[in-house]
C-alpha cells in the first residue's frame, strides 16, 4: 500500500513542481539582507539555474511560480558592484527567508 506524500512545504498541495521549486528556493540569495538597504541580494537566472542544478527555463518557471507564491522578488534594472546595469533577477522574500528557517528548524538544522 502507497502511502500518501507530504503535503508541499511551499503551496500545501502535493504538488509535482515542489523538487523544483524547493531547489530553487534554495538557491535565491537574500538569506542575509544588505546591510545599507531593505532588501536581500538578487542574482541572476543564470546563477540560480547553475546552484540549482536545473537549466535556465526550469529556474525561470519556478522562480516566477514563487514569486506569485510570495517567496521570491523579481528585480529589473539591477546594479553590478561597479555601478553598470546588469540586468534583472531574484531574491528571498521575508516570506521565503521563514519558510527556509522553518523547515531548517524542523530538520534539526
């Protein structure tokens, strides 16, 4: 007898994008705020995919599914440390940030 999986840590249901989205979550930066304003850093899509481990497309669809969820802020017109337009990404919201203390919490973490 197959026993029901857990519900998604990150919409409830049992979703099948859940390894996806749960990967990526952890890959967003913004774990640690900027210390001069309010907001986490942000990273391009690039970078998540290759933390990640999943391809570009794959790190765009979830990240935009956890930024309708709450967990994840998009970004345009975004800075590099010399001061040139380096284009868009994604950071951890608060919301993102508790769901990751959480569930690191509840695995002893």
């Amino acid at each position: 007898m197959k026993t029901k999986p857990a519900p998604c840590p990150i919409c409830g249901n049992d979703d099948p994008c859940y390894p996806l989205e749960w990967a990526v979550l952890h890959a967003l930066p913004g774990q640690h705020r900027h210390p001069d304003f309010d907001y986490g850093f942000f990273h391009s899509l690039r970078v998540i995919a290759d933390d990640a481990g999943v391809d570009k497309e794959a790190a765009r669809f979830a990240c935009r599914r956890l930024r309708d969820k709450g967990l994840a802020l998009y970004q345009s017109g975004l800075f590099n440390e010399d001061g040139e337009v380096a284009g868009s990404g994604y950071a951890l919201t608060d919301k993102g940030r508790a769901l990751i203390a959480q569930e690191d919490k509840n695995d002893g973490i």
